[in-house]
C-alpha cells in the first residue's frame, strides 16, 4: 500500500501565497517635489503672460507697461502616516517553513499604508467637489453599452476641457482595471483601425491612444471593505471612474500639473524601524513611516468621469 502520511501542513520552501497591495497607482500619477520642511507653499503663476497684447511702439513711443506675471501660492503640509505591529517571543518559535515573521509584519504594514494612500489620492480626484470639471454617465450613456454609448465623444469632451481650463492637453488617464477592460472592447475604438492590430482588444498603447494621452494608469487595488468579523468584501480603490489629468512625469519649474506629491528632501518613500518591546518580554515592534502630502494644486488640470460603466 502507498505510504498515505505524507507532511501536508508545511509550505513549499520559499514560496508563500499572499494578496498585497498590488496595482496601486497614487506614487505613480503625480511628480514627486522634496521639501527640507515638513510645510511650505508651491510658487503658482498666473496667466497673465499667456495674454496676447499691442507691442508695437512705433516711432520714439515707449514701450507699454504689462503686468506679465501673476504670482500666487499653495500651501502644502507632509503629514506623518505609521503603522506599528508586534512579533511575539512565541511567533518567531512557532513559525514554519516558508514564513519569515518580521518580513511578514513589514509587508502588512507597508501594504496598509500603501492603499491608505491610494485610497486617499482615490477619493480625492472622484469628488466632484474637487474636480469640478466632470460629467456622471448613466444608462445607455455608459460605456459598457456597446451599442449605445459614444466614448468618442465623451473622451473629446474631457480632453477638450482640460485643454480650456489648464491650456495643456492631458497627458494620463487613470481607471480601474475594470473600466480599462470594457474600454479594450468598445466596438467604437477598435473601428478606428485596431480591429486590426490588437486580436480584439486594445492593449495599454493603443488604449492611450485612443483616449489622447501619453500613458494610461490601470489601478488593480483592492481594499476589504467588510467590517471584521464579517466576509470579506473586496472593493476598488477607484471604482467605476476616468479620471484624466495633466500630470508630468517629473516636476519641474513653469509646468502645468494637476498637483504634486511633496516628501521630505533625503529620505526614501518609507522607513522601517524595530525595537524591542518587553511585555510580552521577548518582543520586538515592527514600526513602518511614509511622510507626504498629495497638494492638488491645480483641479483645472483635470476631468472626471464618473460611473464610467454600470
């Protein structure tokens, strides 16, 4: 007979299975500034430059007197975000093959502080409190009615109002991976040619170019949004929303951009600390930091398009 007592309560060495907060977006969507303090203001110009003015002087006329630049500012705070979280004396004994107990505590706390700020920046940039530029899509107006709604002509609208209000075309469009497949599809976008390129369905290129930006952040977060206790739920970070937006890669002066996330000048993303901890004696404390501030500091920048598809 087979031997039937084979060890079935160890992991594969080296190999774990875990849901992290993969796909999050918010350190990727706005250009990062450093500051040495933890508040300060953005230099802001106003448009008075873009202004077209009679410069002609003629004769011994004098040169006419503007006012060519406007200045204004916005003010920004880096908030402190932690997280802390202990390892037993009786953790590091009992752990088994394949888990790595103050590893495992970092990934967790780091996980949380990442979708806190996804879910933040998420939030920020769906309210149409704040992004005042936005149209909500509803029945056959939405764009997973393939035969009814017209993406080309809500997509037209956004970009042409973003070119309006911020005089800069968008350079990035943001969604949930959800929104992004249905948009793959859309029989309007791949009767513009791709029909014959993409097997079917747009891939990330050829979504960008469809939707008239440089590059298209596909967010795949995830949060659990069931109390504890209770099943657990996932849900989107960003919904069922567009959001497009001017956002250079880099920040650099006299740009246009939507806003910026501010950190401190010579630190990296997010600090670890440990230290021992002694009730219960042999403890140690596992302590991750992220210090920033996500300053939207231009809303014209932007458009939203709210419940995208149903």
């Amino acid at each position: 007979m087979a031997q039937m007592n084979a060890i079935v309560d160890q992991l594969l060495s080296g190999v774990s299975s875990a849901r992290t907060a993969e796909g999050t977006v918010a350190e990727q969507l706005l250009p990062t500034i450093k500051s040495a303090q933890y508040s300060g203001k953005l230099a802001k110009y106003g448009n008075n430059h873009l202004r077209i003015e009679n410069s002609v002087k003629g004769g011994r006329g004098a040169y006419r007197r503007v006012e060519a630049i406007t200045r204004s500012t916005n003010s920004f705070q880096i908030e402190g975000h932690g997280l802390e979280s202990i390892v037993t004396a009786e953790d590091y004994r009992n752990v088994t093959v394949g888990f790595k107990v103050e590893e495992d505590e970092v990934m967790g706390l780091t996980s949380m502080l990442l979708l806190e700020k996804e879910k933040l920046l998420a939030d920020t940039l769906r309210n149409t409190s704040v992004i005042t530029q936005n149209v909500t899509l509803s029945g056959t107006d939405q764009l997973n009615d393939y035969t009814n709604s017209d993406p080309i002509d809500v997509i037209s609208t956004a970009l042409n109002a973003i070119r309006a209000g911020a005089g800069k075309a968008p350079s990035v469009a943001v969604m949930d991976w959800s929104v992004a497949q249905v948009l793959r599809s859309h029989p309007k976008f791949l009767g513009m040619g791709f029909q014959y390129l993409t097997k079917g369905m747009l891939d990330d290129a050829a979504l960008a170019t469809v939707l008239g930006v440089q590059k298209v952040l596909i967010a795949q977060a995830t949060y659990l949004s069931s109390k504890e206790g209770q099943t657990d739920a996932m849900t989107n970070v960003w919904g069922k929303d567009i959001i497009f937006a001017v956002a250079p890669d880099n920040a650099q002066p006299y740009q246009t951009s939507l806003g910026y996330l501010v950190t401190l000048e010579g630190e990296s993303p997010r600090k670890v600390y440990k230290n021992p901890v002694f009730n219960p004696p042999g403890s140690t404390a596992i302590l991750v930091e992220d210090n920033y501030d996500m300053l939207i500091s231009n809303a014209s920048a932007a458009y939203l398009i709210k419940a995208a598809i149903a």
